[in-house]
C-alpha cells in the first residue's frame, strides 16, 4: 500500500513539474528552433511608397550597381552584390536581413562597438578599395535604409540561420594554392578568367574579378582563406554552391588569395 502511494506521489510530481516547466521548456525549445529556419526578406513589391521608399529604393541601387551609384567612394567596380549575392537576399553570402540585427557589434579588427553605418564604411575601403562614406551622408543612410526594411520581422538577439558567410571545418590537409589553381581552371576560370579579371559586359561587370587591381584589397575579409573559402563553398560556382568538396573550397581560396591583389590601405 505504501508502495503504491510512493508511486502515485512519484507520478503526481512528474505531472507538477510538467505543468510548472513544460511551457519554459517547450518555449526555449521553439525559440532555439526559430534560429533554424531560413529567414524571408520581404518581397521586393512591399517596398512602401513615399520618401521611405524611395530611400529604400535608392539603397538597392547603390547595393546593385554601386559604381554608377556610389562611384566616387569606391576604387573597383565591384557591386556589394558581387558578395552579398541575390540582391543581399541570399542565405549564406552575409545577407543584409542578417545584418540589421547584428549591429551594433564588438569587432576585433578595429576592437571596439561598431555601428552598421561603420560596419558598411568598411567593405567600402576594404572590399571595395575606396574611402570611407560619411556616415551622415545619402549613401549610407539609404544602404542603412535597405538593409532594415529587408530584415522586418526578423527576430533581434537571436543567430539567424544563414545570416552570415560560413565557417568551414579545418580541412583534412592544409589548403594548396596548387591544388587551387586545378580546382579554379577547371570550375571558375570560365566566368572569372584565366587570369582573375572577370569579364566587363557594357561598361558593367558581368564577372566580377577575384584578383588583380580590379578586386579586394589585403584588408577585405575575403582575404583570409578562411572566410573566402565558406563563401566560395556556399556559393561558388554560381547558381551551384555546396557542390564543391570542402577541401577544393579551402584550395581554390588559397590559391585566389595568393594572387596579386591591392594592398590594405594605411589607416585613416
Ligand atoms: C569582395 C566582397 C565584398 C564586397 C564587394 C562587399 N562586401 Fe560586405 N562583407 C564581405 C565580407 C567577407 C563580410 C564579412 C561577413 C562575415 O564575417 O560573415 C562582409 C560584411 C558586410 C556587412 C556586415 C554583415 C555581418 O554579417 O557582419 C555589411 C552590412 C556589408 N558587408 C555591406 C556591404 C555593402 C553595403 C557593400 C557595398 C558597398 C559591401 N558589403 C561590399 C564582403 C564584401
Ligand atoms: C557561371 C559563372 C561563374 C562561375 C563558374 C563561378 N563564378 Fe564566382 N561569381 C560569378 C558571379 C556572376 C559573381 C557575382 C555575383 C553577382 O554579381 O550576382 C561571382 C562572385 C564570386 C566571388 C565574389 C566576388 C569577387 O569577385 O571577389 C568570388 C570570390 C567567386 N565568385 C569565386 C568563384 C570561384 C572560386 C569559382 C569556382 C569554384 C567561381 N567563382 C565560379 C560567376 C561565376
């Protein structure tokens, strides 16, 4: 009899504790979940009418085509969309709906709090090889304005799957810059040229170079073999990402970034 009542007390605690913690534990489990899911941007048509707009509108422009739209800033003729793929929509090419809710951010290549606005001054001097925006001016503020109409109703504070580029396992064998350059004639060298400079078509580029004094300079982050090599897995070749083996990703990323390319600028 006693036994049968230890078991019944046993039962009616699970059952308490189930009734005290179950919603936390299912809502923690939810929440982790949400961080799984591919995020969707906005469609292109919701981009609302008026001065917002038109400043959203504005910022995709420049995110597009920025030498035509934001050419005096810049040193090359790449487009933020050159990395940022899809219009800064795709998953897995640090797309701007994830980058929103990133910022303000510790970082430490400059080691202090960045804000978006300085955050985009960056790939401006670095990847682009120009000059630092003015962080008041109408290019930043409709960049800015594009990237936070592309994350509404992402969730703030949490790591959104795909937001930034990816981070490979260490390969088995170091990356080969000769092993990279077999892996880049034979899968890249079609779009990106032989040489690394891309192909202009009208004045714009259709192929973007990936070295020569047309592409990043040694700041840019594409220039650690590292995160060249995530991108390159997710993406590259284009409209094909994650065809390639890991260890070909981190070797043609060795091998583009032992090419020449412009120097990191000196600091301002
Ligand atoms: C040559 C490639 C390249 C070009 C061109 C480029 N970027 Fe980037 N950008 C990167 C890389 C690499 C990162 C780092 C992403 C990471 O660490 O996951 C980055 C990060 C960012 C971030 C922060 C995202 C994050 O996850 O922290 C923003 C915002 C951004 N870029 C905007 C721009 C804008 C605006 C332009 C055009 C003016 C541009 N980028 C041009 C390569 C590029
Ligand atoms: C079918 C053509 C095509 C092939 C093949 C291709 N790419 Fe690309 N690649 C592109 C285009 C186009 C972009 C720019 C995306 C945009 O503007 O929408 C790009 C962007 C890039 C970028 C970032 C921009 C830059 O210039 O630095 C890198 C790096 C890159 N590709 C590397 C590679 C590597 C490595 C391979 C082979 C494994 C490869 N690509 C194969 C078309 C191609």
């Amino acid at each position: 009899m006693r036994q049968k009542n230890e078991a019944a007390r046993r039962i009616f605690r699970i059952l308490l504790l189930l009734a005290a913690f179950g919603p936390a534990f299912i809502t923690a489990r939810a929440m982790a979940a949400e961080s799984n899911v591919l995020f969707s941007p906005p469609p292109e048509e919701s981009i609302p009418q008026g001065g917002f707009g038109d400043l959203i509108r504005h910022g995709e422009k420049i995110f597009t085509r920025t030498a035509k739209y934001a050419g005096r800033y810049t040193g090359n003729r790449l487009s933020c969309e050159s990395c940022h793929l899809d219009r800064g929509r795709k998953a897995y090419s640090a797309p701007l709906w994830g980058a929103y809710v990133l910022y303000p951010r510790y970082r430490k290549k400059n080691h202090k709090v960045n804000s978006l606005a300085e955050r985009i001054q960056g790939c401006f001097r670095f990847s682009m090889n120009g000059s630092a925006t003015p962080v008041d001016g109408r290019t930043i503020k409709s960049l800015i304005a594009y990237s936070f109409w592309m994350s509404r109703g992402a969730p703030v504070g949490v790591n959104l799957k795909g937001s930034r580029m990816v981070s490979l396992p260490k390969p088995e064998k170091a990356p080969d810059p000769l092993r990279g350059k077999k892996v880049y004639v034979a899968r890249c060298a079609l779009c990106h040229g032989l040489g690394g400079q891309g192909r202009v078509s009208r004045g714009e580029i259709a192929f973007p170079p990936v070295w020569g004094p047309g592409s990043y300079n040694k700041g840019a982050g594409f220039y650690k073999v590292a995160k060249l090599a995530g991108f390159i897995k997710m993406n590259m070749p284009l409209s094909k990402g994650t065809t390639l083996p890991d260890q070909m990703a981190w070797d043609v990323a060795a091998y583009i970034d032992s090419q020449p390319r412009p120097d990191k600028p000196a600091p301002k």
